[in-house]
C-alpha cells in the first residue's frame, strides 16, 4: 500500500506548485510622498518575469535576489502572478 502513496505524492505536489506562491514570496503596496503608489515584491524566483495587475497591469523582472520595486502606480490593490500561475495578493502597508 505503500508504493501508491508514494507515487501519489510527487503529482500532488507538483499540481500544488502551480496554484500556490512561492512560501517566501510577498508583495507589498505603500503611498510615497508624492501620492502615487510603490510595489515591491521579495522571494519570487530569481530571473523570471511576474505580472501584476489592479489599477495598473504590466510585467517586471525578478532580479537575482529575487525582488522587484516598481514606483509612480496607482491604486493599491494589485495581484503578482509567477510564471507557473502562482499568485501573490500585495499587502497595503500603512505608516
């Protein structure tokens, strides 16, 4: 009984990785001085490209830390989709 959990098991995760954000991944929104809006994003894969859309929608890479900053939106409510679909609901921060 064993081996069919087993090869059940890899499948499963596989379908997860394509519904589900990287764990580390997050996306923040903040307001700069000059009233427009500021995403940034950290723990997406490195070298890959994310979408992201609300207000405004475009592409940004992932630099090799894997991070990306994008300034002048607006709107605060955005969602970054990865490459393989996963997506990520940005946070408003508010100081």
């Amino acid at each position: 009984m064993a081996a069919p959990a087993l090869a059940l098991g890899p499948a499963v995760a596989a379908h997860a990785s394509t519904t589900a954000a990287p764990a580390a991944a997050k996306c923040n929104v903040e307001v700069d001085s000059a009233g427009k809006y500021h995403l940034w994003g950290e723990g997406f894969p490195a070298g890959t490209t994310v979408t992201y859309s609300g207000s405004t929608s475009g592409s940004v890479p992932i630099d090799k830390s894997g991070r990306f900053d994008l300034g002048g939106l607006s709107g605060s409510k955005y969602v970054v989709k990865t490459t393989d679909g996963a997506m990520v609901t940005c946070k408003v921060l508010q100081h």
